[in-house]
C-alpha cells in the first residue's frame, strides 16, 4: 500500500478493493479506494470509463475484456513455471501459459521485479516493452527504523539462530538445508535454525519434521506457522543471521528485509538473488549439494567478522529498494503504456513469439549405499567420479548422487563426493527413507522428459554407457505410446509390450511391492507419469497396470 500512497502523488488514482479490504479506508485515507465485489468488467466498468490507464498487480489481467482505447499495464512476478517447469504440475503450467500470455500480449506495458525476469520476458516471449519495478523490504519499511537506529541496536542474542522466512515450496529447498545442519550436527558443530511460514499447509510441515527427525536434528529445527508482522520482525531483529538456500526467486523481498535491518544473509548464486543482494550477500557455491551447503553454512556460522561486514554493505545495499522508488518506476510504465497507446492500438502488433518450457532430456539418480572396502579403494582412485557417471550416462544427463549417512565418516569419500553437482543424503538400511530419497529427487532435481534410478554396483554400472542409454532414450521419444523403457539383452530390435492383464499387472505389482515403491534400472516416461512420482505405491501400480513397456535391445 506505501507504493500507491507515492503513486497518488504523481496521478489522480482509484484503487478498487474488495469488501473484505474495507479496513484498509481508514488506514490511507488519502487514498481513493472503491469497493467492487469481483473484478468483472461489469463492477469497472464506471471506473474503466473514467480512467486513461489500467493496472493490475496480481499475475494475469482482470478484467478480461478492457476497452481497446485503455492503455494497460501488466505485472507478472515471474516466469518460473517456464524457467523451471519440473516444480509444478502439467494443469498448472496450462493455466499459467494460458493466463499469462493473454495478459502480456493484451498490455501495452509489462512490468517485471527484477533485470532477470524482464529477460525472461524476452527469452519465453520476445518482448521487450518491460519497466523493471524493483519491489522493497516492505517489513523493514513498515518497521519505521531507520538506518541509524539498527545500527545503534543492542539486541540480547544469547541464543542464536538462523533464520529462513520462506513458505515450504520445492524450490526454497528446505529439505537440503536441514540435511546440511542434520551433517554439522554429527561434526558437532549444532546450528539451530528457525523456518517460518511452514503452517499453511500441514503436510508440508510434517514433511519437514520428519526430515529434521531422520536426521536427528528435530531440536535443533523449529518450524513456526504465518507470524503477525510484528512477531516476524522480532524474529528477524533476533536471528544470528538469514539463511537462504533458495534455487529461484523473481525478486526476494526477505533479502531486501535482512539487509536493511542489519541481518547478515546467506544465499545462493540464483536468478534475481545477486541482482538484488550483490556484495552484501555470502553465496553458496552450490545449493543442490547438502556436503558444499554443510561445509559453507558452518564457515558462515563461526564467522562474525564476516557478519559485521555485511551487515554494512547490507545497509547500502538496502538503500536502493523503496516504496517511493517502485512509485517512480511505476510511473514511467504509465507514461511509456500512454505513449505506446497513442502509436500502437492495435493487440496483433504487440505480440511476440512464444517459446515453451523445455525439460531436459535424462535425470539420473544414483544410490550409494553401505559400500565394501573393495568398493571405497576403487573410488578412493577415482580422478574425477563425476566423469565416471557421465561416461555411463552421457553429458546430456543431469546426475544426482544420494548419499548413505553411514558414508559421512568416511574423510577420503567425502572431497569425491563434494564435487559433485547433486547431492542429497539418505539411510541405506531403511527402506523409507530409500523411498523419501527417490520421491525428492522425482519432486525437485528430477528436470527431465525421463529419469532412471539406479544403485551403485561397480560391476552392474560397467554394463551401461553413454551411447547405449542415449540410444535407448531415442528410442522412447520414437515410441510415443511407451510408458517405460528396460534393456533386454535377448532381443535385437524394439519390442513395444501391450498393457498387462489385469491378473499379469496385480501380479508384477505385488511381485514389486515386496522389494518397496522404488523402479530401480527403468526408464520412466514424464508424460506418462500422470504427475505420480517415482517412489510412490501409487506410481509403482500405474507402471504394473496402465503403462506399455518398451523393450531396447542391450
């Protein structure tokens, strides 16, 4: 709301609201709100008269039909589901592609949060008629603190803590996080971290419990539902620092929150996070392995010289986000959208290609578990283990290695596997947690058209190789009614199976079952995965009973 009260300074302006925002009157009274029951034309229409520009703030364009001679003005926040369209569902994706493109082909100005997602607006669709609108630290701004009074505040810590303020979605990569305090915790190095906003969904926190369980860490994690502002602030003021493992972000407002109020930040090297953080942010050098996020969170955290410092660039830093400073961007997206009107009513004009989202071809998940001593000295040769994988499955491939926790003592394993781009941690004896580790990888690094979950046997690996797993990928992709994919050493052709009887398919399901949920050795189709996942009962019957069967010769 800070930013239209700026706003109002430079145009004469309505807001229209609904009734349940009625308390907001009172509270900017030199705003002109007007109560609408829906967003329909029919309850704008008056205003739609009255006004020269239109602008909606919230992902789309409401109403559907706006009077051509309107000049209007589109925010869309991110274009995630393009840039990383493996975190959401196939009706998701549909109705953001279907939703979004109206908006940004019908406006005559787009605006974007950040210099990453205007490229964005170019890379998926060609256009280039975007305001770069920086949003703020709308806590820190709300606060009324000034600059110089968080620098004179002396806040009691005398337990300290790391706080991430993120709703538990796949990309804020809470998992690794608590894995990576799970690492220290057995260093006995203990990090205690606080995780907000984890209440709004009770399956997500009781994920999250779990996983801090698993790894014994359950006192050293706490989750906290949506606090009140007020509580939220006390928090952040209170924190050691912010922790922020997140793999995308369209702008990051928590970021701009931390540094403003003194609260040094560790994050990642990811899409709009260093545009907005620059040098007043410690970076992981790599958020999809929980060995590097360990090792860089514990230097972060016995390091308060390194807090002292950022805290002052996080000041500077801070300073060019603000509400008054998104006004003024705002208002050369009017005058541009004015101008554009006057030159270019005409919509076929402003639209511009579109590029769908693309997966990558193959994601592989590795399991190494309890290893012989046969097995650590063949690895402890290993040069580079990331090139071994990839002379198995091919430069193309997009490798996650899961780690056993028994493997964690191992000092010589340990710079191996830190190298490696993907690395996750589960227990080997544990049947469950077998099936979690494969269910996050299908959920969040599984980026792919088809994945293949294998176990480490040096012996068993020797028999793929780049070639052979290339080929049968093709071979999948040519048979477009092929659910799954195998290697069969006694045929010489393809064979495309039919889908089992009824009987065969309870019968391969159970046959299956006794083993655990887990596809071992298989080449699982997306497409025909019906956004079921690898790991699940439920994934496991689709394949026995629904799914045709590509045989590739081996």
């Amino acid at each position: 709301m800070a930013l239209l009260t700026h706003l109002a300074e430079y145009v004469d302006l309505r807001v229209a609201i609904a009734p349940h925002s009625e308390y907001l009157l009172p509270r900017f009274p030199d705003l002109a709100f007007v109560i609408v029951s829906n967003d329909s034309n029919a309850q704008l229409e008056e205003h739609l008269e009255w006004c020269e520009c239109y602008i909606d703030p919230l992902n789309g364009l409401r109403p559907m039909h706006i009077d051509p001679k309107i000049a209007v003005i589109s925010m869309v926040l991110d274009l995630q589901h393009m840039e990383m369209p493996w975190f959401f569902s196939e009706s998701e994706i549909k109705s953001r592609i279907a939703e979004y493109s109206y908006a940004i082909n019908r406006s005559d100005q787009l605006v974007a949060i950040s210099e990453y997602e205007r490229n964005n607006f170019h890379k998926f669709y060609g256009v280039d008629r975007v305001t770069v609108m920086h949003l703020a630290g709308f806590m820190a701004e709300d606060s009324g603190v000034s600059r110089d009074e968080v620098t004179a505040w002396e806040i009691e810590k005398d337990n300290p803590y790391l706080i991430y303020p993120a709703v538990p979605w796949q990309h804020k990569n809470h998992e690794i996080l608590i894995q990576a305090v799970g690492v220290l915790n057995r260093r006995g190095v203990k990090v205690p971290v606080v995780l907000t906003n984890t209440g709004g969904r009770t399956d997500m926190k009781k994920k999250l419990a779990d996983v801090a369980a698993a790894h014994g860490v359950r006192d050293l994690v706490t989750l906290q539902a949506y606090l009140p502002e007020s509580e939220l602030f006390a928090l952040f003021t209170r924190s050691t620092a912010m922790v922020f493992p997140t793999l995308y972000e369209g702008f990051g407002i928590p970021l701009v929150d931390a540094m403003a109020l003194g609260v040094p930040v560790l994050t990642t090297r990811t899409s709009a996070v260093p545009e907005i953080c620059g040098e007043a942010a410690s970076y992981f050098s790599n958020a999809n392995n929980v060995l590097a996020i360990a090792d860089e969170l514990e230097a972060f955290w016995t390091d308060p010289k390194r807090w002292s410092e950022q805290r002052q660039r996080g000041f500077d830093q801070a300073d060019r986000f603000s509400s008054k400073k998104m006004a003024i961007s705002l208002l050369e997206a009017i005058h541009a959208a004015l101008a554009r009107k006057k030159t270019d009513d005409q919509m076929l004009a402003r639209q511009g290609k579109f590029l769908s989202p693309r997966y990558n071809p193959l994601s592989v998940l590795i399991l190494y578990g309890d290893l012989s001593q046969e097995d650590r000295v063949w690895l402890y040769s290993l040069p580079d283990l990331h090139a071994w994988h990839v002379s198995k499955f091919g430069h193309d491939a997009d490798i996650t290695v899961a780690l056993d926790l028994s493997l964690l003592t191992d000092d010589a394993l340990k710079p191996l596997f830190k190298k490696l781009p993907k690395v996750i941690l589960y227990n080997a004896s544990d049947m469950k947690s077998i099936s979690h580790a494969v269910l996050d990888f299908s959920t969040r690094y599984d980026q792919s058209e088809m994945q293949i979950v294998v176990k480490f046997d040096k012996e068993r690996l020797n028999k793929y190789s780049a070639p052979r797993v290339n080929l049968a990928v093709l071979c999948i992709g040519l048979h477009a009614d092929a659910g799954y994919a195998v290697f069969d050493d006694r045929i010489e052709d393809c064979i495309l199976d039919d889908v089992p009887s009824e009987s065969r398919g309870v019968y391969l399901y159970d046959s299956m079952y006794r083993y655990g949920t887990v596809i071992f050795d298989t080449f699982i189709r997306r497409s025909h995965s019906a956004e079921l996942k690898n790991g699940s009962s439920q994934y496991l019957s689709r394949l026995c009973t629904e799914l045709r069967r590509l045989r590739v010769p081996a």
